[in-house]
C-alpha cells in the first residue's frame, strides 16, 4: 500500500509526449528477453551478495510486494 506522500510523487511525474507503447524488458541479458538461465545466475549473485534470502520449505511462492523471492 502506499503512503500519500508516495502517490503524491506517483502523480506528479509527468507522462511522455510520445505515442511510444510500453513494453517489458529483461535488463540482466543484452537481448533484454528473459532467459531462465539469467534468471537462475540473477538470482545466485543475489543470494550471494545477501539480498535473496532461501525461503523456508513449504513458503508459497512470491507475491508482489512482499519483498521476498
């Protein structure tokens, strides 16, 4: 849930002149499409630098905006 502060910056960031279309992109690969072999070695430099934490056995799987992978 965010704060009213956060909506407040949300809403005054202001949107593009341009009629370009949104589209997702993998930033840890040149192509930007998401391969499970960048995934996998993402999540390894993760783990390794502290930041991906093993879940306990029997945790669900992520949910958006729980912070956890």
């Amino acid at each position: 849930m965010l704060d009213a502060e956060d909506t407040k910056k949300i809403l005054a960031i202001p949107l593009s002149r341009y009629d370009i279309h949104n589209k997702l992109v993998w930033h840890h690969t040149k192509c930007g499409i998401y391969l499970t072999s960048s995934g996998y070695n993402n999540a390894k430099d993760l783990k390794k630098i502290g930041e991906l934490r093993s879940k306990p056995v029997g945790e669900s799987s992520k949910r958006i905006g729980d912070g956890n992978l």
